[in-house]
C-alpha cells in the first residue's frame, strides 16, 4: 500500500494533549505523507509529554489514529531521547 495516496487523517482523543493548535495539522500532515514503515511519525514532535498515538484503522486512502497516554515503564526511555534527537539532527540537515 502506498501511503503517498493517503488523503484523511482521522485523529480521535482529546487534542488539548497536542503542543498547540498548529501541531494537530502539521501531525496530520506528516502521517500523509509518511514512507509507511520506513518513516515513523514522533510523538514527542507534536504531543505533550505522556502522550502517544496509534494507528487504528489505516486503508490506501484513510488513517484513524487515537490518542492515548505512554505506557512506558523506563526501559525504552534512552531510546525515546535517542530517535528524537534523531529525528531533529534529519530535519535540520535537510533544510
């Protein structure tokens, strides 16, 4: 399936977990245009902390994400700071 072909992202749960207003339509718009497995959309870019998403339901043309808080006991917490990091050293590269 290709994702590129994705035109509505649903997103259920409370948005007052978002950063702001403007960081709903920027996630929105990351997961359209995400490469599927290949690229993950960070959380943390657009979620207060404790917070997460995940994919519901996901057809060629439609994905429906919730919401829900981190279930994190501590183990993958290096991790978490490492793909971020990652994640903003990728953007500032590519701008």
């Amino acid at each position: 399936m290709s994702i590129s072909s994705l035109s509505i992202v649903h997103i259920e749960g409370d948005k007052s977990n978002f950063v702001s207003k403007s960081a709903v339509d920027r996630f929105k718009n990351d997961l359209k245009f995400a490469d599927g497995a290949n690229e993950v959309v960070l959380a943390s870019s657009y979620l207060k902390e404790g917070w997460t998403y995940e994919v519901i339901e996901q057809t060629e043309t439609m994905m429906r994400v919730r919401i829900v808080e981190e279930k994190n006991d501590g183990k993958d917490k290096g991790k978490l700071y490492f793909l971020h990091f990652f994640h903003f050293f990728v953007k500032l590269c590519i701008q």
